[in-house]
C-alpha cells in the first residue's frame, strides 16, 4: 500500500481521508466468478472515485481455469503474485464434478486444492463469516417468524489452515479391505491465535464468544476448550461459553439470536456456516475475509461457483461486494468507505432490487450487471 505523504497531510488538514494506492490481486476464478468479481471491482472503483483512493488490479489464474492453463489449480507465480498484493478478491474455484478435465485427476490437482493451497500458502489461518439477516430479506429466511424475532447478526471465526483439510491422509487396502484415514490435528499455538482474533472481534462487537467444539469425544477439542479458556482471560470483559457442535448445529435453527461470535476448527465452521448461510435468506449474501496475522487478507463469498448459471447475468453478486467491503475495512483500515459500500446495498434492497435468489413478490428482478450499477451508483458520503 502507498501512501501519498503529502496528499495525505493535505486531507488531514481538510478533515478528510487520506488518498491511497491500494494493489489488489483478482481471482476471478471459475463458473460465475468472473461475472461476480467485475462487479465488485466496479463498486470499488466507484468507492475510489468518491474518496480519492486508487485500486490497482493484478490478474491471477486459480482453479479449473488454471488447471485449463498450466495443468495445476494455483502456480508458484500466482501464488508469489498474491503474496506480494496488498490484498487479494476471489470469486469462486471449482465445477461441476462431472467435468473429467478438472475431477479425473489427482485430489491435490484438483480446482478446489488451488483454494487450499492459497489459503495454506499465505498463512490466512482466521476466516471471518458473517451472518446477518437483512430485514429487507426476512421472508426469504426459511424459519418461522417467531424464531427469527429481531432478528440475527453473528460472526463465524473459522479456523482456516489446520484440522482435517490439512492432516495427512492417504487410502490404501489394510488386510484385504480398502481403508481410507485423515488426520485431525492441532497444536496449543494455532488454537491460541484463533481465539485471539475471535476475543478481538468480539470487543467490537456484543462481546459475547461461543467456542464451538466436540469435547466429549476427541482430544483436539479437549485441547481446544482448555486454550481458549486461557486466552479468555486477558479478555474480562467477553462472556465465554462453550457448545457441542451438534448442539450448535440445532441452536442455529432453533434461536439464532444467541450467537454474537462463533469460534470454531475448520470442518466445523465449514459446516456450520453454510447452515448459518442458509438463515440469512441465501447465500448469495455471504461475504467472507481469511487473515494471517498481519492485515494482509484474502476476501471471497462464501458461496461457490455456481456453474449451472455461470454466464447467464443471474448470479447475486452482493456477496462479493461485500466483500470487497471487508476488505477494505480490515485490510486497507478504511471503514467509511467501507461503511458507504455496505449503505449502497441496504439501499439497493429497500429500493426493491432483487437477484433471482432472493426475488420475492413485489420486488424489481435485476441480473449480476444492473445489481452491480445499481449498487455503484449508490456509493456516496454518508
Ligand atoms: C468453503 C468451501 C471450501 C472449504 C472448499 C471448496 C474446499 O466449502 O470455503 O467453505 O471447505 O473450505
Ligand atoms: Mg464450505
């Protein structure tokens, strides 16, 4: 990131934001990743012309496309190109399984290994999902009106490069009998710095952390619950509980309005985000940040590729845009601008505007395109 010295002490002086250079890798990806993508930069770009920042764009290859390419789902080069951004926006990897070229193949040549291996390779270990539902959507919210109450807002804090998807694994036939083993593991100093993210976000939100764990079966979540109780004494001010996952998976439909923060290992915070997904009307309203320790982000929604729609201008690219909102909140520190972002879609769904996932009576349909100019056009000072 570059910082106009002068300009900025200019603006100080004005009272206004500092004008930045801010080089952001794109993934465009697979399926309607690339559609989705455009109309985030588009947002962003009008977000820059609003507030005087530049956002420079950086091309990469990541999944199917990749693998179309170069024979592999994520290079060296695209990996070292990300690793020197500044921060990095992704559609979506993957296809439909069917498709031989990318799926009859070795599991790690795969399109979604490319995600795995980014995700791993730049150390994005703190996954933030949240879950908000917009009462503009509530009657696409599949619970009852009595469940929903007030409704909802949380944040799931996935752990992201550790846990089953990076444990050792292999299939072999053990005594005749074909036998495939994955490994689950953890150490004290990944759970640590996970918690450490989660009690962080909790005090800036309703300082209330739910660890979300399989205690009374497997060590790693014994080892869990005891990290995370040690890590919640620096932090008096946050309530700290705990909860079986499959008891999680039950609160989620039953009273979502308990959860503020969700702390969770990776395959559980898959699991229970695409189910927190779900509550808020459609996933297509899912965006998502993954950290390392720095500010460095890579930013996605949390939803795939979606290759049955792919090219069609019917995809909901908010999930996206929100994302590229998140980004700039917690990667570039700008959170007016990112505040702006975030009003341009409450005002485009109050306005009536509607994708085809969350199209209800009454509402104006739009495709990918127009949600896109529709949510550009509304970028303003607050
Ligand atoms: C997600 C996805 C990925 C994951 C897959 C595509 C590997 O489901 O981001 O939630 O499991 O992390
Ligand atoms: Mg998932």
């Amino acid at each position: 990131m570059i910082y106009d010295e002068e300009k900025q002490l200019k603006n100080d002086k004005k009272g206004e934001n500092r004008d930045m250079d801010c080089r952001i890798v794109t993934i465009p990806g697979d399926g309607i990743g690339p559609e989705i993508v455009r109309e985030a930069c588009k947002v962003l770009d009008k977000t820059g012309q609003v507030f005087g920042h530049k956002f420079q764009y950086t091309e990469i290859l990541m999944g199917g496309c990749s693998i179309d390419a170069y024979g592999v789902p994520l290079t060296e080069e695209a990996l070292e190109t990300a690793r020197k951004s500044d921060a990095v926006l992704l559609g979506a990897v993957g296809g439909d399984v069917g498709n031989s070229r990318w799926y009859n193949v070795a599991p790690n040549l795969r399109p979604e290994a490319g995600l795995l291996a980014i995700r791993k390779g730049l150390n994005l270990f703190a996954n933030i999902r949240p879950a908000y539902l917009y009462s503009q959507l509530a009657d696409a919210c599949p619970l009852k009106k009595e469940i929903i109450g007030d409704g909802f807002d949380m944040v799931i804090m996935r752990e992201l490069t550790g846990g089953l998807y990076f444990g050792e694994r292999h299939t072999s036939s053990v005594d005749g009998v074909m036998t495939a083993v994955d490994t689950l593991t953890y150490n004290e100093n990944e759970i640590r710095r996970i918690a450490v993210k989660a009690f962080d976000i909790a005090m800036k939100r309703r300082k209330k952390v739910i660890s979300v764990d399989k205690a009374n079966v497997l060590d790693s979540s014994r080892l869990w619950r005891n990290v995370v109780e040690e890590v919640a004494k620096d932090y008096p001010e946050v309530e700290l509980s705990h909860m079986l996952v499959d008891n999680c998976a039950m609160q989620l439909v039953m009273n979502p309005g308990q959860f503020d923060v969700i702390l969770t290992e990776n395959m559980f915070g898959d699991i229970l985000s695409d189910e927190a997904s779900m509550i808020t009307g459609s996933i297509g309203m899912l965006s998502s940040a993954s950290l390392n320790e720095t500010k460095f982000g890579l930013y996605e929604p949390s939803h795939g590729s979606a290759p049955d729609i792919a090219g069609k201008d019917m995809a909901n690219p908010i999930a996206t845009i929100l994302s590229a909102a998140m980004m700039l909140r917690y990667s570039f520190d700008l959170d007016e601008e990112a505040d702006a972002i975030e009003s341009a879609v409450q005002k485009v769904l109050t306005d009536g505007y509607r994708t085809g996932d969350i199209y209800g009576e009454g509402c104006t349909k739009v495709g990918t395109e127009k949600m896109g100019d529709l949510i550009a056009d509304n970028v303003c000072r607050q």
